[in-house]
C-alpha cells in the first residue's frame, strides 16, 4: 500500500522542490529582466521544429529522444512512437500504444523500449515501431531502462529493479530496496557494466548487484537522512551514475558527489546536493545542484573547478558537453551555453513558441499569448548531440534540432 500512495503524496512537494511546474505567465520584459547579462560568443539556430504531441507538460514523465545512424526515436506522452529523419525531421513511421507513456524512448541495438501508465514495459522494433513483447512491471517506470546484449534492467519507483531477458522479456531476476516513506519524483537508470548493474535508490545509497543473480555485491551511502521532517530527511538518488576509466561517479539530492572504484570504496567525496547526472568532459565533472547553480569538479580529486550561479532558481536541467561547451535548458524554455574553462555565459536561445501571428490593435502584448496560456514549455528532457547538432524536445510536445555556432568573439 505504501507504493501507491506515497508518489502521489509526493507529487505536490516535487512540484516546488524539482521546480517541475509550468512557468508563471510573464511578458517578454519580465522574463528578459530576470535573465543575466551575457556577451555572445556562441549563435544558436533552430535547424528543423517538429510538433509530436502535446508533450509530458507539467507532468514528471522522462520522456527522452534518441538518435542512432542518423534516425531520430522519440515518444509522446499521449502514446505515440515516432521513427523521425535526423537531416530534416520528417517523419519514418509513427505508432500508437493503448496507454499513455511515461518513460522512454531507451534504443538498445535493433530495440526501443518504452513504459507505459499501466506498468508495461513495451520492446518495439526500430524498422517500423511494431511491438515486439511485453513484460508487467511491479509499479511504474520514470526513468530510461538499462541494458546489455542480452537482459534489459529497469527501476521501478517501488524501489525494485527488475531483469528481463531481451529475446522475449522474460523475467530473469528483481531486487527490492526499502523505501523511505517519502520520496522525490524520480529514479536513478540502472548502470550496466561487465559484471555489475548499479543503481542508485531514494535511501541515499548506491548499490552493486550482480549482473547474472541479481544479489547485491556492494553498496555505498551518498547522502544520510537529517533532518527533523521527512522533507529535510530526503536523500534520492534520481541521476543516474556514470562510468570511466574504472571510475563511478554518482551524485544525491542532500548529499555528495563521490568517486568510487569497482569494489564500491570511496576515492573522494564533495559536497554537491543534485537530481540530475554528472556529466564527463575535458578532465572534469559537471554538475546541475538542487539550486540549478552549475558546479565543474576535477575528475581525479573532486577539487572545485568553477561555480556559475547566474542561473540559479531557473529550473535547470541536466547539462550537456557539447565540444568545448555546455548546454543546459531551463523551465522557461531557454537554451543556455557556456564555456567548459569557467562557466563562463556564452549563447542562449528560448525555444519558446513565439506569440501567435495575429496581432490585435490596442491590445498588449500578453493578449498574443493568450491561447498559450496554461502550457509548461519549459524543457526537462535531456539534450542529445548528434553529428548534424542537439536534439532538443521541449515540455509542450516539440522536437527540434539545434545548432551551434561560434561567433568572431569565442577565443576558446
């Protein structure tokens, strides 16, 4: 019983606390004047702009776009699959599921996967999007599955991950976690390496378990529950832990970013309370806080490298390593680029519709807003960079293919 109501009891507390909602209704000035000031040294542009749906909205779904040989897999929360040309955004095929989607789209080789409202986890083809097999999970799914060549491993917000075999779905193995009586809004993927899948779990704590048996082999707290209050008390893991060179790097909301080897011992911690992934570039670690200021961490000892903090309270998501810069999106709809040396703000770009063509005599400028109204355009899917540019799919349903640029000024 407790599964089922404690997410929903949740959802409320998210609403502020992952700054998840829609953005309030501001004319242009008023958003302009809460933008910081920066010089421009990289140029955005809008490549192609597809509509797919109306979005996941203000709704804390993970729906995520992915791109393999210049094929775009996306999914709207309505239920459509869509298989979309990277050079100009045409639509392959499209297909409809019977139940609204909730996460997805995860591409493994010749397979999408994608879960749906009824605790469903669909495996589809990516030649024409027709359905494969199906498994029922134990709750819902709200982040991407993890996988290997031969099982495909998923989390589930009751804190169970969960093995099914790729050829059929069978079940191969479930672990369960305790969970805190509440939590955050999210889920950590599962990291699938050789021997392992590590995941991180709402009790503040990474966990190792055993690739083939499912058992745990180890695990490591990030993050310990203080607090007089269940809200102080929280400590989720909901980014996903990453891999290099030997390395684990994962971070907690309430807790650390550490380093940890194979064995799970710790090599360095630092202070760094976040929902989203660390991100690996150029010898450091970046990272989105809970404040959506943005941290860079050296990669071998956890020292600070930089903090930028002129985007604080904007609703920030995950960042994105993209050449020698950094894109991040906010809960207004905004593109944000800035330099991997310092942080510095370089390029921004507001994916936002613009106001509707039909302008009114005597009226102001929030009138051509009017239809717009009540729509989340900000942007919580995760920005994914291809070889023609980054996919960028907003909370209102669009897909859209930016580029960038640098301009005479960009000496880096």
């Amino acid at each position: 019983m407790m599964t089922k109501w404690v997410p929903a009891l949740f959802c409320s507390v998210l609403l502020s606390a992952c700054s998840s909602t829609p953005a309030k209704e501001q004319d242009d000035s008023e958003e302009l004047a809460g933008l910081p000031e920066f010089t421009e040294q990289v140029e955005l542009d809008t490549r192609w702009r597809q509509t797919l749906g109306k979005g996941p909205g203000s709704v804390f779904n993970r729906l995520y776009v992915a791109e393999q040989g210049g094929v775009v897999y996306a999914a709207d929360a309505a239920g459509d699959v869509y298989s979309l040309d990277l050079e100009d955004g045409s639509q392959n095929w499209k297909i409809t599921l019977d139940q609204p989607i909730i996460s997805g789209v995860t591409l493994a080789g010749e397979q999408l996967f994608v879960v749906t409202k009824d605790g469903l986890l669909h495996c589809l083809s990516i030649a024409d999007g027709e359905p494969i097999w199906q498994a029922v999970l134990s709750s819902e799914s709200i982040s991407p599955v993890g996988y290997d060549a031969g099982r495909v491993f998923v989390h589930t917000i009751d804190g169970r991950v969960t093995a099914f075999e790729r050829a059929d779905g069978r079940q191969a193995w479930s672990y369960e976690n305790a969970m805190p009586v509440l939590t955050v809004r999210g889920t950590s993927s599962p990291l699938v390496l050789d021997n392992l899948v590590i995941t991180g779990f709402a009790t503040g704590k990474v966990v190792a378990l055993d690739k083939v048996l499912g058992i745990p082999r180890w695990d490591k707290r990030l993050a310990t529950p203080d607090g007089r209050s269940e809200l102080e008390r929280l400590v989720d893991i909901d980014g996903t832990p990453v891999w290099e060179d030997g390395r684990i790097y994962a971070s907690s909301y309430h807790g650390k970013l550490a380093s940890l080897n194979i064995q799970g011992e710790t090599e360095w911690e630092e202070e760094g309370s976040a929902y989203t992934s660390p991100v690996l570039a150029l010898g450091n670690i970046y990272l989105t806080l809970d404040d959506s200021s943005i941290q860079a961490y050296d990669q071998r000892n956890g020292a600070v490298q930089w903090q930028q903090r002129a985007l604080a309270q904007r609703g920030l998501g995950q960042v994105s390593a993209i050449g020698n810069h950094l894109l991040v999106a906010d809960d207004e709809g905004y593109l944000h680029v800035l330099r991997q040396v310092d942080g510095e703000l370089v390029g921004r770009l507001l994916m936002r519709p613009k106001p509707l063509h039909i302008s009114y005599p005597n009226q102001s400028e929030m009138t051509n807003w009017r239809l717009l109204r009540g729509r989340d355009f900000g942007i919580r899917s995760h920005l994914v960079n291809t070889r023609e540019g980054v996919l960028v799919y907003t909370n209102a349903g669009d897909l859209a293919l930016v580029t960038l640029e640098k301009t005479g000024d960009d000496s880096q």
